[in-house]
C-alpha cells in the first residue's frame, strides 16, 4: 500500500533553517509527482509546492517561494523540504502527498510533521 | 493567492442533502475541471472525496457528488450520515501553476 512517512520536524528559531524529508513506499515513486502541504495549529490546509516525478519541473506558493526548496531522490524513494528564513508563520504540520497522475489534485497523504518556529 | 471561498459552516439531520460551495476566480475553479474536495476529520490527513469537478475515487460512496458552474464547484452529500460529520475543503489547480484550497466547511449532522 502506498506509504508516506515525514520525518525531521521540530523546534527551530525565527531566520534559522529545517529540512524535512519523505519517505516513500508501496508505489513507483519516480512515476508520481508529489507535493508539500501544510496546516498550521486550528486552520485549513494551504498548498506549498510541487515536484514533478522527474524534478525537471518545481512550483511553489508564494509564501514561500525564495525560502523554501522542494528537491527529490528517485533512486532513494525520498522527497526533501529545505526551509531557510523560518518565520513564526511557517508553523505547521507538513504533510508530503501524492499527486494523482494526470488529475492535478492528491490523493495519499503522509501522517505529517509537526514545524514549530519560535524564539 | 487567495483561498477559495467556502461557507464557513453547514449542518443538515440524517437522510437530508446537504451541498457546499467553493466559489473562486477565472484562474482557478473557472479555468479547468481540477478541482477536488477533501474530507477530513480532527488529527487526520485529508481523503480525497472527489476529484476533476465529479469523479469519486474507489471506496466513496456515490452519496459524495461534485459539480461545477462557472467559478463556482459544490459538493452534495446526500442522505447524511452521522459519520459525515467533518471538515470539508476544496481544492483547484491554478493559471499559476500553483494550487489552492478553500477555506474549509465545517459539516454539523443535528
């Protein structure tokens, strides 16, 4: 069955950086594009970006674009979040998903990791 | 990029139809069919209910029903269940190249 397990959340200092990685399993990872979303403490979830199953193609919203770098390893079934110039805002659970092929939405989610930024 | 517009709340009794809205701009909602709707229930991930406007993954039941006009898509759950008791998000590829959610719908079955 389709796996995704977040892992390297934590506790960071405002300007300081994270990287979160994904592990993936149970599908041919390098098939599927995939994306981060977030949700921060009480609030709906809000899209962040977007890695073509290739990582020829990489999109982003614009709350984080310039900070953040979403990067893959298809020989090691691993999706990474770098996240540089944390704000308070950033706190969230990060979620990695599965983009559904060719229908431009997700449809598996990782259990999440938590990302608190706080001095 | 703003968050598509739900309704912030909706509640119905068992048996009855219920449908929320998810009203957003000519280049999301109102600029192709990928839009998608997610349940989710406290300390969960989302599940994927519907996606390109009226398609339903395998295991949704068919009382999970999408629809679109214009830059409007709804969902319609029709004879509620207990169990549908949840938080409901849209969510639609962008012009941008971007994605972008509602701000969630909170379903109360009386």
């Amino acid at each position: 069955q389709v796996q995704l397990v977040e892992s390297g959340g934590g506790v960071v200092q405002p300007g300081k950086s994270l990287r979160l990685s994904c592990a993936a399993s149970g599908f041919t990872f390098s098939t599927d594009a995939i994306h981060w979303v977030r949700q921060a403490p009480g609030k709906g979830p809000e899209w962040v970006a977007f890695i073509s199953n290739d990582g020829s193609r990489k999109y982003y919203a614009d709350s984080v674009k310039g900070r953040f770098i979403i990067s893959r390893d298809n020989s090691q079934n691993t999706l990474s979040l770098q996240m540089n110039s944390l704000r308070a805002e950033d706190t969230a659970v990060y979620f990695c998903a599965r983009d559904q092929r060719d229908t431009w939405c997700v449809d598996y989610w990782g259990q999440g990791a938590l990302v608190t930024v706080s001095s | 990029q703003s968050a598509l517009t739900q309704p912030a709340s909706v509640s119905g009794s068992p048996g009855q139809s219920i449908t929320i809205s998810c009203t957003g701009t000519s280049g999301d909602v109102g600029a192709y069919n990928f839009v998608s709707w997610y349940q989710q229930h406290p300390g969960r991930a989302p599940k994927l209910l519907v996606y390109e406007v009226t398609k339903r993954p395998s295991g949704v039941p068919d009382r999970f029903s999408g629809s679109k006009s214009g830059k409007t898509a709804s969902l319609t759950i029709s004879g509620l269940q207990a169990e549908d008791e949840s938080e409901y998000y849209c969510f639609s590829f962008t012009t941008r190249n971007t994605w972008v959610f509602g701000g969630g719908t909170k379903l109360t079955v009386l």
